[in-house]
C-alpha cells in the first residue's frame, strides 16, 4: 500500500525519476520443540528510481534503475516458547 509519483523531464523525454512511498508487513513464525515464536514487522520504505525509457512505436522498454530505504516502525514478537529455553534470549 503507497503512493507512487513519477516525473518525467520535460526536456529529456527519455528519462524519467519515480519517488514511491511505501507501508509494508512482514510476518513469519519460527518453530521450536518447546513451542513456536511469530514475528510481525512494520516499515516505511521510500524506493528512488530512476526511469530509462527505450524504444520507438509500438515496441518500448523501460528499464528502472535506483536505490530503496526502509525504515522499521514497529515490531512486535508473540512468544510461546518459555523464558527458560535456549532460543529465547537469541530471538529477542
């Protein structure tokens, strides 16, 4: 989910620049033999991107080059596993 504005230069019809801002989530659960661990994880990502467009007529290519940060703004752990285990102080 995000939004995405692409800008085109008026002088240079070939080549363009995307500024996309982004909220993903990421979740996953670990398995162990006392019991299991989920991960949820929330960013903001902002990929830069620069646009290459090639080709003339019906037959054009756009080839996207660029760079991608992220940023972690939430994370929380669902543990089911206890403070005794040997994974538990590895997983925090």
């Amino acid at each position: 989910m995000g939004i995405v504005l692409v800008y085109i230069f008026s002088d240079k019809k070939y080549v363009g620049i995307q500024l996309e801002l982004l909220y993903s989530q990421r979740k996953w659960t670990e398995s162990f033999s006392d019991g299991s661990v989920t991960t949820d994880l929330r960013y903001i990502e902002v990929p830069l991107i620069t646009n290459i467009n090639l080709g003339n007529g019906k037959m054009k290519y756009i080839i996207n080059i660029g760079t991608y940060f992220s940023y972690n703004i939430n994370k929380q752990l669902q543990m089911g596993i206890p403070n005794e285990d040997e994974y538990y102080q590895s997983i925090i």
